[in-house]
C-alpha cells in the first residue's frame, strides 16, 4: 500500500519503519521538508520511503495516517479537506485535555467523504515498536466504517505485528478512547511502564 503518514515524530516514525519492513511504500507529510531528523529518517528506510509537504504526502496515499499533535487536528484536516476527501484515513492523534480525544468531528465537518478510523491511538509506541510480550502478541482495538477500507487498516495493524480488533464503526471512537484513558491510568498514573498492552480473551480464539 501507498501509506502517507502526517508527522514523522515518534508515532509517524515507528510506524513507519514497521510498514516499510512490511513491504509498503510511505511518504511522511511534514511541514519542514528539510528537517535532518527526517532527512535521516527517510536514508535509514533507503528508497521505500520519501518526504513531502503534507499536501503532496496525502495526494500520494491511498491510506493517510494523522500522527501529529491532536491540537493541531482541526487546523490541518481543514486545510487539506479537498485532498482528504474520499480517503482512507487513520485517526492516532490524541488531543490531550479536551473533551473529546479523537478528530472524528473535524472530519465529518470538513471531509465528510473521508472513512475515518481510530487506531494506534490507545497505547504507548513502545509497544507498536515491541508488540509481542514473550510468545503473547498484544491486540489492537479500533474501529472505524466496516468494508473495504477495515480490512486494509486491518492488515495495517497486523503488519506492525498486533492483532486487530475491531470495536465497531465510527460511533465507538470514545470507547477507544476509554482504553486510552486506561493505558495511562496502568502505564502513566500506576507507573506499571509503557511496555503495557491489551489482550482480548474468547473462547474461539
Ligand atoms: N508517543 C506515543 O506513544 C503516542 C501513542 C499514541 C498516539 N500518540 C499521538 O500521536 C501524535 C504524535 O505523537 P508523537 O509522540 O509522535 O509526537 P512527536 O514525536 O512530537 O511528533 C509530532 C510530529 O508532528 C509534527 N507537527 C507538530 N506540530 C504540527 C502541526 N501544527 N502541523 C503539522 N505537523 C505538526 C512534528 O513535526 P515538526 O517538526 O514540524 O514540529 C512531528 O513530526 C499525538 O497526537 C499523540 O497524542 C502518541
């Protein structure tokens, strides 16, 4: 897949690493093209990756992740809307402090068309980086619009080496954002360490 990944911070950049290894080919939106950390990034990925301002970034992907800081949401999705619309879009910012952690208003005010998704926005990176605990792989729960677009966010996820668990639509985006909420209360508040993932148990599993 064509992955534009806006940000190339901690998120953007693990992220990224894991889905290149994986075989797909991203292009990190930035606002300073000529940044050295992401010129460094983008050498370390050799030719699979590349950098772009975020409006050549998004033209370029079929699935757009938003890995910048949630205070910057609204301004940069409304920027973009036209570009955005009809995409397959990934919601992992969190706006700390607000009411509502994830973006999905700002969406649905500017780029209705888009089908957006919460994902990887519920645990620390540490365990995108190291999502396997001993021979335990950690889940990831998300939701977002079921179809086609599900199961390439799907494959997503299980490319970084999680497994997917899919929530519901669109609707249940707080509930994600519930887990969040918890893995800073266990990891954060408790100091139990950012290396903490969720796990769903079921008999058929
Ligand atoms: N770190 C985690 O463990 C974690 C886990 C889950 C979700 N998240 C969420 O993921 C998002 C990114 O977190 P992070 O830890 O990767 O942060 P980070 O390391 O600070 O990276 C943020 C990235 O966003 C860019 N950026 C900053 N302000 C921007 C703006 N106004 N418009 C466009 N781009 C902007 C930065 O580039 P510049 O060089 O241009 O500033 C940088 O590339 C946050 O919303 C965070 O809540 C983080």
């Amino acid at each position: 897949m064509n992955i534009a990944i806006l940000g190339a911070g901690t998120i953007g950049s693990t992220l990224g690493r894991a889905w290149v290894r994986a075989g797909h080919t991203v292009t990190f939106g930035v606002r300073t093209v000529e940044n050295p950390e992401v010129q460094a990034l983008v050498q370390e990925l050799g030719g699979i990756a590349s950098v772009a301002p975020v409006a050549g970034a998004i033209a370029s992907g079929q699935v757009v992740l938003f890995a910048i800081p949630g205070q910057a949401m609204e301004a940069t999705i409304a920027a973009h809307a036209a570009a955005l619309a009809g995409k397959v879009v990934i919601d992992a910012a969190n706006r700390i402090g607000a009411a509502t952690m994830h973006s999905f208003a700002a969406f649905t005010t500017h780029v209705p068309t888009a089908q957006v998704f919460r994902a990887f926005s519920s645990l620390g990176w540490e365990n995108f980086a190291r999502p396997r605990f001993g021979d335990i792989q950690a889940d990831l729960f998300f939701c977002g619009p079921d179809g086609t677009a599900r199961a390439q966010v799907e494959i997503l996820i299980s490319d970084v080496g999680l497994r997917p668990v899919w929530v519901g639509g669109p609707e249940q985006a707080s509930l994600i954002d519930a887990l969040t909420s918890l893995w800073f209360t266990l990891a954060l508040g408790q100091k139990r360490g950012r290396h903490l993932a969720f796990k769903l148990l079921t008999d058929d599993v």
